[in-house]
C-alpha cells in the first residue's frame, strides 16, 4: 500500500509540472520521492489557499455546510490550517496529541469567521510548513497529504454546489 500512494504522489506530481515561461522549458528536477513530497504538498497547500483568498466565493457563504453534519467551508479552511501546523510540528519532532487537535478546533470556534482571518492563518501556517517540508520531505507526509487533499476536493465540491467554478478549473481572463 505505501508503494502504491507513492506511485500516485508520483503521477500527481508529474501532472502538475508547469512548464516554464515564455517557451523555454527548464530541465525538469530529478525525480526522487522528496521532490515528489514537496512539490505536492506545495501544489495542494497553494491551491487550497488560493481558494480561501478567492472572492469569487461570497464571504457569506464561508458559513455553508453542504449538511448539517459537515462542516462549513471556513471549518474546513480551518481545519487544513490546523494539519498544517500539526505537520510542522511532527516534522519538527513533536510527539502528536489528538486531543490537542480537538480542543484546538473547538477554540477555532471562537475566532473571527471571515475571509481575512483564515487566509492570515493559513499563510502563517504555510511560511512555516513549506521550509520544513523541503528540509525534511518524509514519508509520513504522504498521509498528511492523502488527509488535505480529501479537503481540497471538499471544497471543490461545496464551490461546485452553490454553483461557483473553482479557481483551478476556470478558464483564463483572455479566453
């Protein structure tokens, strides 16, 4: 099973590429498993702030639950922020506590519920992730990204439900 979510960072990775600017290609990294680690945790991670900053999204719908068991579309920006700094800290040697974990979204639920406040979060939380991602890409990441990548297609979907495109797949201002 770990080869096989390896396999699939690999391919995801691979389909991500951007080639470069102004038709010249650069030479592609060597494809080891670390690149593979950074650059979809950084692909996945920019996408989904991309999203929190997108104002194409009415603030008002930051509260939104596609069901009442769900949550809304701020709890699950929330919720990335908090694997973010959770990641961090186990790639700094932290030990995990879950019930940390819980009572840290339970005190989330206090705070201020706008587009400004987790798109503050989320960047502090990725200045500090993404260096030590690239210091120390571990395999253990491959869950944290199996786990934000299932809320990045939560929120695809909840874009896709109230009838907005999701940034990634409209289509560019000049076409």
């Amino acid at each position: 099973m770990p080869h096989r979510s390896l396999l699939v960072l690999l391919v995801a990775a691979i389909a991500t590429l951007n080639v470069g600017a102004q038709g010249q290609t650069p030479a592609p990294p060597p494809l080891t498993y670390e690149w593979v680690i950074t650059s979809t945790w950084k692909n996945l991670h920019d996408k989904i702030l991309e999203m929190a900053k997108d104002t194409v999204f009415p603030e008002d719908k930051l509260g939104w639950k596609p069901h009442p068991d769900s949550r809304s579309v701020l709890e699950e920006f929330r919720h990335v922020t908090i694997g973010l700094e959770f990641s961090s800290a186990q790639l700094r040697g932290e030990k995990l506590d879950l019930a940390k974990s819980v009572a840290r979204e339970k005190a989330d639920a206090g705070k201020p519920k706008t587009r400004a406040s987790i798109v503050s979060e989320m960047e502090a939380a990725i200045a500090i992730s993404y260096p030590l991602v690239e210091k120390s890409p571990s395999p253990v990441l491959i869950g944290w990204i199996r786990d934000q990548a299932e809320h990045y297609g939560k929120l695809v979907s909840n874009y896709r439900a109230i009838g907005i495109v999701p940034p990634i797949s409209r289509k560019p201002a000049s076409q």
